[in-house]
C-alpha cells in the first residue's frame, strides 16, 4: 500500500525462530495514524533469524542467523517479501545480535564468545568472508564465566562501538582498524550482575564530552547507569536500579532496553514476569515509575518510534504494541500481530 504523495508506507522487519515454528524474517507495514502492523511478506532461507539490523539507505536487512554453525546474511527489502542477496556469511557460534557500522556489519558472537566484523561491498551486499574477529578472554582462575557477547552497538558517529559480554560482566569500547575490531578500553561491573543489552543516552552535563549509558543486567533484573568519556574512555557505574519494584516470585530474565527519543523515560522488558518497567530520567539517575504487562509472553526485544513502543513475544507468538503517554512515559496496549517464535523488531524510516 503506498502512503500520500507517492511515499511508500513505513515498514516494520520482524526476526522470529525458525527451529521454533517462526517464519524466518518478516516484513510488515507500520499504519501511519495508529502504528499498528499489517503483515506483509516473509522469507525462511537462513535458519533461526533472531536479530535484524538495517543499511542506512534503509533498502538492505542484515540478519544474524543464531544457531551453532553461525552466519550473518543480508536481505533486499525493496519490496514486500525480503530477498536473500547471496549465501550468508560464517560468523562466530551462536551471534545473537549485529550493527552496521564504518562499511561493516558487526556480529555479537554469544557461544563464540566474539564479535565479528564483514565486509559490506559498493551495493550493500555483504563480502564473501569476514575481515576480522574479536575474541574476548576466556574464563579465569578465579572462576570466572566464559565469555559471551551478546550485544554490539555503534557510538554515535566513527568507527567506534560498545561490546556487551554477559558472561564476563563487561562492557568494551572497541573501534574498527582496517576490519578488525580491537578494544580501547574495557568495564568490569558488578560480578553475576550479567549485562545484556545497553541503550546510549543523552549527553552528560556534569562532565564535558560524555554521554551516559544504560546497561540493562540479565542475571539481576537492574540497569547501570554509566558516564562514558567517549570515544574511548572506559565507562565509569554510577548507579543500578531495579526494574522491577520488589523481588521476583520465578524467573525474571530482563531482555530489551529502550531510551525515549526525548530522553525522558527509559523501557526495559523482563522475560519470567513478562513486564515493562518504566524509568524517569533525572539528571544522571534512573527511577523506577511503573511496571505494565507486555501483551503475551517472553518479551523478548523492544522497539520504538512515533510514539509506538513494539515488543516481541517469544513464547506467546506475537508483536505487542504499545501507545505511550508522553507526559508520564506508562504505555498502553493498543494492538497485537500473531508471529510464532517472534524474537525482535524493527523499524524503518
């Protein structure tokens, strides 16, 4: 359906578990008024596709394909159904989830406890072979977890690009040197604190040329509020607050973390209690304001734009949305999309 004045609607690509009844990747139409999504095409070519990432010129979808074997592959999505572009590329054990950055896509290898780097070419194809791999270091004497990256997101401009490892309890700051990625410097947090996913936030006031960072923890269900002394200064904890308002009764895995393109409030999702959790942003502090059900079952990522917060329901099968208050941050269920095994979303421009 093309939008007013010859635009084409606003698209929205869905990542789900093939091993799991999931469609592989899935594209879907994003309605302009209400967000709500309309299911379009979907493609199976490359097993368990479980976390997406777009080109800049938003006609190119990178996906990582989470299983032993481990592969990125990339997509032409044009048109309705994604199409694959050529044979996935082999990557770290297990990548679990991937960026574009600096003419690479970049793989967060989970059970290779790595992350990859390949080689985009000129039509944003991906090259037949990676250019450089970063390995983390293995587990101590002391005990300590075997390495397991899980998340790779790039700074706001350069080469340079945060590594979150929750089997090490750290976060990297790493950049790209002809291909391969090296670290600048490293961040140890709380030991068994377990970080995940993290969201880059705004500027630092209290300290010129930082940023701060949310880290959103597994193992424990907090986020870290860090000031980052980019580029590559290490992060340095200031705080860890809960995200949810009392102890767990079962699991409670936290997955996903979201910051409002105002800067104001911050979402987070937990897997076990299948919640949202909302957090005020005051100064350099988080503050827990409330917790809403997900809309299924095993929130597993998040996603937002134009006032529509979208979560990935895992085990229930289906995309939630979410109309948000922009005043207080607490969203509200406004709709829903059956997609078995769903594992993440995201969204066009």
């Amino acid at each position: 359906m093309a939008a007013a004045h010859g635009r084409r609607q606003r698209r929205a690509y869905i990542g789900s578990f093939t091993a799991e009844g999931g469609p592989g990747v899935l594209v879907a139409a994003v309605d302009g008024d209400s967000g709500a999504l309309t299911l379009l095409g979907s493609a199976a070519d490359v097993p368990d596709p479980s976390y997406l990432a777009l080109s800049t010129d938003g006609e190119t979808l990178y996906a990582v394909s989470e299983n032993a074997r481990g592969a990125v592959a990339a997509y032409r999505v044009t048109d309705d159904r994604p199409a694959l572009t050529g044979p996935p590329v082999p990557v770290g054990a297990g990548p679990t989830h991937l960026c574009v950055l600096d003419g690479h896509v970049l793989t967060a290898d989970h059970a290779g406890g790595s992350v990859t780097a390949v080689p985009l070419l000129a039509d944003g194809t991906l090259a037949p072979a990676a250019s450089g791999t970063l390995r983390h270091p293995g587990p101590r004497a002391d005990g300590e977890r075997r390495p397991h990256a899980h998340q790779v997101v790039p700074a706001s401009a350069g080469d340079r690009f945060l590594a979150v490892d929750l089997g090490t309890d750290t976060v990297r700051v790493c950049a790209l040197e002809d291909g391969v990625p090296v670290v600048r410097s490293e961040t140890r947090l709380r030991p068994g604190s377990g970080p995940r996913h993290l969201a880059l936030a705004a500027d630092a006031p209290d300290a010129p040329d930082a940023v701060y960072v949310h880290v959103l923890n597994e193992l424990a269900p907090t986020v870290t509020v860090c000031r980052w002394n980019a580029p590559d200064g290490p992060l340095e904890p200031l705080q860890e607050v809960p995200v949810l308002p009392s102890a767990p009764d079962g699991d409670a895995y936290p997955s996903g973390i979201v910051v409002s393109p105002d800067g104001r409030h911050v979402w987070t999702a937990t897997r076990g209690t299948d919640v949202l959790s909302v957090l005020a942003v005051e100064g350099p502090s988080l503050r827990l304001v409330a917790t809403v059900p997900c809309g299924g079952r095993w929130p597993r990522a998040l996603a937002h734009a134009a006032g529509t917060l979208y979560v990935a329901n895992q085990c229930s099968g289906d995309i939630t949305w979410f109309t948000v208050d922009p005043v207080t941050g607490v969203p509200v269920l406004a709709g829903s999309v059956a997609v078995p095994a769903a594992s993440c979303v995201v969204l066009g421009a």
